[in-house]
C-alpha cells in the first residue's frame, strides 16, 4: 500500500522520490483479528512510529470513506465507533 504520510519519507538520494511511495513493502495494511477488530497499519518508516489504522481512516479521502461503508457496513460502523471513543478521550 502506499503510506499516507509518504511525502513525509525520507528521499532516495539516486531518484529523488520519497521513499515508500507504493514500489516497496515499507507500508502494509495487516486484517482484522479477534484482538485487532478494526485491522493494523505498519510503515517501517521513523515518523510513522505510532500511527494506527485510525490515523489512516483519518487521512482518506472522503470518496475512499464512502465506497468503504457501503462495501464493508460492519467495518465501518466500528470505525466509526472507535473514532468517537477517541475523540471523546482527547477533549480536554
């Protein structure tokens, strides 16, 4: 998959590009699981460190969003869930 944040990639100094943008395996979205219900996101880029499948949802497009619900109805209501939960955890 191509990372969110790849413009944030350090560049490749033959090319100039951003590294991790779609040609190599430094990003991936991992399935749910019983544990992880909503799935996992991993870059192995440093500035990434720390982001989850929810930053990824956060950074969609409003398009991608639309087409996810409609496929995936369940998936999205607990995303949906899960990013009130943290919102409501985040206000001061």
């Amino acid at each position: 998959m191509r990372c969110p944040w790849v413009h944030e990639h350090s560049r490749d100094d033959h090319s100039g590009k951003a590294r991790g943008g779609g040609d190599d395996s430094s990003a991936a979205l991992l399935p749910p699981t019983g544990e992880v219900r909503l799935g996992a996101f991993r870059c192995q880029h440093a500035h990434c460190v720390g982001r989850t499948i929810l930053d990824v949802i956060r950074a969609l497009p409003y398009e991608a969003i639309e087409r996810a619900a409609r496929a995936h109805p369940a998936a999205y209501q607990r995303a949906v869930y899960r990013l009130a939960l943290n919102a409501k955890r985040d206000k001061p």
